[in-house]
C-alpha cells in the first residue's frame, strides 16, 4: 500500500511540473509576442510630459526688504488759534496745495488792517515833513532857516521812512500769519489719521501734530543683500540700473517691480550685508509703508539656457535626475546637472538636449525602462512671474 501511494504522488508531481513548465513556456512566448508587436509587458503608468526648452534666465539674489514711504510729511500749525474748518477725510488723496484746515483767520486779518492803516498814517506824515525840508532848505541860503531846524527836520523825514519799513514788515508778517491759518498740503499723498478736531485750540509752543500725509506711488524699498554679492552689484549697476522685484511674505505673491537707486557706502560689519534702496512705480499701492518683503536682485541674464520645468526633476544620491521619455513610450532615468532651481523652472547646464521630452508629473512610480501613457497636464493656479533661484 505504501508504495502504491508513493506512486501516486510522485505521479502528481510529475504532472505539476509539466504543468509549470507549459505555463511558463507558453507565458514567456506571449511575452516575445507583446515585445515583437511593441506591446507593454508591465503595467501602464500615466504621466504628464513637458519639453527641454531653451530660453534666457534672470540670476537672482534674494533679500528682506521694508516698504518705505516715498515722502513723509507731518502737518504741524506755524501760528495760534482755533480749527474753524476741516477740508479732509482722513485716508483720503491729496494732492499738493490742497486745504486740510483752517485757523480761524479774523485776529490776523485784523492785524493786516491795521498794519496798513499804520503805514497809511505814516506816508502821510512823510509826505508833509518832505515838503516842510523842502522849504527848509530853500530858506536856508538866505539865512531866514537856521541849519540845526533843517537838520531836524531831516531827522524827521528819516524817522518815518524807517516808520514806513517797520510798517511794510508788520504787513509781509500779518500777510504771512494769515497764509499759515490756512493750512495746505506740501505734498502729493495719502492722509493718516486726524489727530486734532474741528473747534481744537492748536498752539505753535505745543508743537502738535495736526495730521501725517505719506507718498505711497511711488514708494521705496530698503533692503540688505550679502556682502560676498557687493562686488558684482556695485559693478553691474554702474553699468545700468538693477531691476529688484518685491514678493509678499510667501515669497510667491509679487507685489512690484522697481529699479536699485542707492546702494550703501559702507557694509553692516554686525551682519555682513549691504543696504540698498530700490524705486518702485506702486501705481497699484501693493506695497504699503512698513510692510516687510521678500527682495529678489536681478543680477544679470543667462542667454540661451537649458530649462525644464521644476517638477521634473529628482534629487537622488548620485545627484539630480530625470526620466526621458523615448519614442517607444518607455522611459530612460537621466542624470543631469543643475545649476540652478527657480518658482517653476530648472537650469540644466548637462545631461539634455533641447526637443527632449521629459515626464514632469508621476514620475514617482517609474523605473527605469517603465512603460507610460502622457495624459493631459493638470490645470493648475497660475504662478507669479519671477523665481526664487537657489544661487545667492
């Protein structure tokens, strides 16, 4: 009995193994099949392709920056008295020459009155003494006029002419005084808050602040950049002005695009940076006095770089790489040199051609020599122009 059932299993066995055999044999043939008909033999993985592109590229160097107003101005009063009007709303636009307060002007208005009733009376008298040392002096000859009287009256004339001045300066001064009691704006610019109201008695000995008004379009930015890029700042601005670009605390949002007007004559020893100042138009007012800001230096262009884009590339042990996508619809891993990565874009400097197409999306799942299928891209929020580029 023992040895029948032996049999019988090594009987089964034996049929197992010719069974194995006939399904690899006839698996392996499929699989000569698919390759010779140029069909997959593993699973299909969808990607989203891009294209190796040539094109110039900005070098940045990247900063912190704060918004500085253009021009700042606080409006102070130059005589006394009480605010009988307030033409403003406050945030409001001025322009230069626009009226913000008015001091009650009567009190000045009299004093211009009667500065020039003053000088009324003394031309008057001036005008009887010259006529009376006129006749002094024709009688003098004939020795009916003594010369002490023609002195005198000499004097006289010169006294009120000397009248007649300090009268003038007393109307330049009351003239002047009631311009003041109407307060203007010096500049173009917003206004802050009110600080005094309607009835408020304002004194020149208190110095109060009456409102701020800030130049916002256009508008500064300081910013530090580091010391070992102030040799080639320094040289690059003399030849034109750099363009800075302003980003928002997210380093995506841009706010601005100006052009570098200071750069510093001294480094921060403490910190090891240069200050620089940049102009900005801010014709649409993103860039707000006090705001903190990302700065990204225009240094120079690269002409005629390779680039892909960023998604596109993978950092590895051995470096940065990229799958190639062949015409087969297979895909080959490429190392590549990367000189630099900006918002959306790789530099490559080796490893690429331009033409080639790449995977940009799921990419993840691939190995060398996987099978693909290039689906649409994803849509996606449109980016801010400009990058933050690793270099600096």
């Amino acid at each position: 009995m023992g040895r029948v059932r032996a049999r019988g299993i090594a009987a089964i066995g034996l049929v197992l193994a010719v069974a194995a055999g006939g399904y690899l044999y006839f698996d392996r043939a499929g699989q000569d099949k698919a390759r010779a008909a140029g069909r997959p033999t593993g699973p299909v993985i969808p990607v989203t392709a891009g294209v190796v592109e040539q094109k110039d590229m900005p070098v940045y160097v990247h900063g912190i920056g704060t918004v500085q107003a253009y021009k700042t101005v606080v409006v102070k009063t130059r005589v006394d008295g009480q605010i009988v009007k307030v033409s403003f709303q406050e945030g409001q636009e001025v322009k230069a020459g626009d009226p913000l307060f008015q001091i009650d002007p009567r009190p000045f208005q009299a004093m211009l009155e009667q500065a020039q009733a003053a000088k009324k009376r003394d031309e008057a008298q001036l005008a009887g003494a010259e006529l009376d040392l006129d006749r002094y002096g024709k009688l003098l000859p004939s020795g009916f006029q003594s010369k002490q009287s023609w002195d005198q009256q000499k004097a006289t004339v010169d006294a009120l002419k000397g009248s007649i001045a300090a009268d003038q300066a007393q109307i330049d001064t009351a003239q002047l005084n009631l311009t003041y009691a109407d307060i203007r704006s010096p500049i173009d610019g917003r206004t802050g808050q009110r600080l005094v109201d309607l009835g408020n008695l304002v004194q020149t000995s208190q110095s109060t602040s009456l409102v701020s008004i800030t130049q916002v379009k256009p508008i500064f930015v300081n910013f530090t950049m580091p010391q070992d890029k102030a040799d080639e700042i320094r040289r690059n601005q003399v030849a034109a002005p750099l363009d800075v670009i302003a980003f928002g605390s997210d380093d995506k949002s841009e706010l601005g695009r100006g052009k570098v007007t200071l750069i510093d004559n001294q480094i921060d020893p403490a910190t090891g940076t240069m200050r620089l100042k940049g102009e900005f138009a801010n014709s649409d007012e993103r860039l707000w006095p006090g705001e903190f800001v990302n700065v990204r230096l225009v240094l120079a262009t690269r002409a005629a770089c390779i680039t892909v884009p960023r998604a596109a590339v993978m950092q590895g042990a051995s470096g940065y790489y990229l799958y190639v996508i062949k015409p087969d619809n297979t895909v080959s891993r490429r190392n590549v040199q990367v000189s630099d990565l900006q918002e959306n874009t790789a530099i490559v400097d080796k490893g690429l051609a331009v033409g080639e197409k790449i995977v940009v999306d799921g990419q993840y799942r691939l190995i060398d020599g996987s099978h693909i299928r290039v689906d649409a891209p994803k849509p996606q929020a449109e980016t801010p122009a400009g990058g933050s580029g690793k270099s600096g």
